[in-house]
C-alpha cells in the first residue's frame, strides 16, 4: 500500500494517476476540513483523514503502508503559509510515525536549492523537512524538483493571467535573468513512479529539471506567445515587487501572486539537464511544446473570483 500526502493537490492528482494506472494500491492522508477534498475521479482509492501533526492518527492512517509519497505543502498559502505547522513539524511527525510503522521507503518532493541555511522562508522550511528525512531511520529518496507546470497548475496558469491582465507593460525583478528548469508534470510523476523499482535511489537526493534552461523572461515569452498578446517588459527594484505583491495578498487574497514567488525568482533553480535521460532514460518535454493548455483557461471567470472572494481558495496542503 502507498500513502501519499497532497494527493489533492496538482502534482499528486497526476502522481496518483499513474500510480494507479500501474496497479500499486494507494491510500490518501487528507488533513480534516469542512471543504469536500479535491480527490482524483474515477479511481480506486482508501482515504485516512488527519491531520499531519497528529502523530497517532499517523500511525493509524500508515497501517499496512509500506510507501508513502510526501507531497504535502503550505506555500500556495502565499504570506498566510504555515510552513513550521506542515512543512517542517509535519514532516518530523510523518517521519517519526513512519518510523514506528516500519515504512520500507519515504519519497519527498522538494525544491530545488533547498537548504536549512538558506535566507528564503520556503527554501529553508523545505532544507529543514529534507534534514528531518535524512536523520530518520526511514530508507529514503527527496526530489529536489525545478517548477513543475501543466494543466492546473498555480505556476503557468497564474502567471498567464498575470500577464493577460498587465496593462501592456510587465514588470520583472533583476530583469527576468533569473534561470528555471521547468519540468512538465507527466514527466515528474513518471520519475516519481519509475523510481519505486529502482533501488539505486535510495537515500538518495535527485535534483530534477527539464530539458532546457529558460529565464523568467523567457518564460514570459513562450506564454504570451501561446496568447497572442504583446506585452513590454519593464525592469523593477525586488523590493518594490515585494511591497506590491504584500499589499495584492492583503487586499486581494486571491490575487495569483505569492511571496514565495519572489523567493523562487530570487536564486537559479536548475540541475543537470542529463538527469532524466541518464538516469530514468527520459526524453523530458519542453515547455513552448506543452502549454497550449492555458489559451482555454477562463479569464473571465477568474478575474470574478478575485474581486468577488475575499478569502484565498488555496487549501493548507499543495
């Protein structure tokens, strides 16, 4: 049995997928709430609901769990993120249960330029979670992964509407030099699934990415050449960039910008581009080949949920 953690979010609903889609029985650990969870349809799946700080109810959801896939994360709660709460505490608590159930493997999904030392937030709650793993006696393997994008995604989806609704002219931080390796999510789910039947991983940290290093101009660019639209870009100080989107979460909770975006844009997040062919013999897809995806995206509707909703429809685990 496989337990994922985040299997409502985007990369776990395409993880789950194909894990299913392979044969392998899969448990979801869903964290209590009043909102119906966004669970993959259509496919045969037990579901154990608590909470990642609950160590008890850990132990219980993990029973007959040999696996488990821990994707959950706070960051799409932007400012509002507890990443102490479920990054970092709820992975030790995962581990130490994991742990006393004698789980045969823990897969972690990271980010890449994780540390415990690093200045940003994000990178070092997810440093802090990587360490937590590693001093476990549980075998392990972390994905340090670069943005992973497809069809509904917070990435690409975000960021084309941020650019559909710029009046004409963009602003980027350090202009949009900063370097990404954007990994397209059938491909990360297949290295993800492919690994479980390759023991050479093991207690291993694999840094991912795809085929090509882009810029966050470039990135820019592929997408609004998808909409057909022109925008100019205009160089901005972070710190204005920073101010600006503080006051969008304030005032705008569901405004598609986050302050772990400015922490991603800050540093290079790219690893070597002969990962996947190498190891996984994984030809990986570029992305001006895949986000055709974005042109159907409903404009409308989403510039109504922004004005209209007041509190961020995100949930707690990505």
């Amino acid at each position: 049995m496989i337990l994922i953690t985040g299997g409502t979010g985007f990369i776990g609903n395409v993880l789950i997928r194909h894990l299913v889609d392979l044969g392998h029985p899969v448990k979801l650990l869903i964290r209590p709430s009043k909102k119906t969870p966004n669970l993959p349809k259509g496919l045969p799946l037990e579901a154990a609901v608590t909470s990642l700080n609950d160590v008890r109810g850990l132990q219980a959801a993990l029973k007959d769990v040999n696996i488990i896939y821990h994707l959950a994360t706070a960051e799409s709660l932007g400012r509002k993120a507890d990443l102490s709460g479920v990054d970092i505490k709820g992975t030790q608590s995962l581990v130490e249960a994991a742990s006393k159930a004698n789980v045969k493997q823990i897969f972690y999904l990271s980010h890449l330029g994780a540390d415990q030392a690093s200045a940003y937030p994000l990178l070092k709650a997810k440093g802090i979670a990587e360490q937590a793993i590693k001093s476990s006696k549980v075998p392990y393997t972390i994905f340090q992964s670069s943005l992973a994008y497809g069809e509904n995604d917070h990435f690409s989806n975000n960021l084309a509407f941020l650019l559909r609704l710029s009046p004409y002219f963009v602003m980027l931080s350090n202009e949009g030099k900063t370097l990404f390796q954007p990994i397209w999510v059938e491909d990360l789910a297949r290295v993800l699934t492919w690994s479980l039947e390759m023991p050479e991983t093991i207690n291993k940290t694999i840094k991912l990415g795809g085929p090509e290093y882009l810029s966050f101009k470039e990135i820019c660019e592929i997408i609004i050449r998808v909409l057909e639209i022109r925008r100019q870009f205009v160089n901005v100080s972070p710190v204005y960039l920073n101010v600006l989107t503080e006051l969008l979460e304030i005032f705008m909770p569901n405004f598609p910008t986050s302050v772990f975006w400015l922490d991603q844009l800050a540093v290079d997040h790219t690893a070597d581009l002969d990962v996947l062919p190498r190891q996984y013999n994984l030809l990986p897809a570029r992305m001006s080949q895949q986000v055709k995806y974005i042109r159907n995206a409903n404009f409308r509707k989403n510039l109504s949920r922004i004005i209209l909703k007041r509190k961020r429809i995100t949930t707690q685990w990505n």
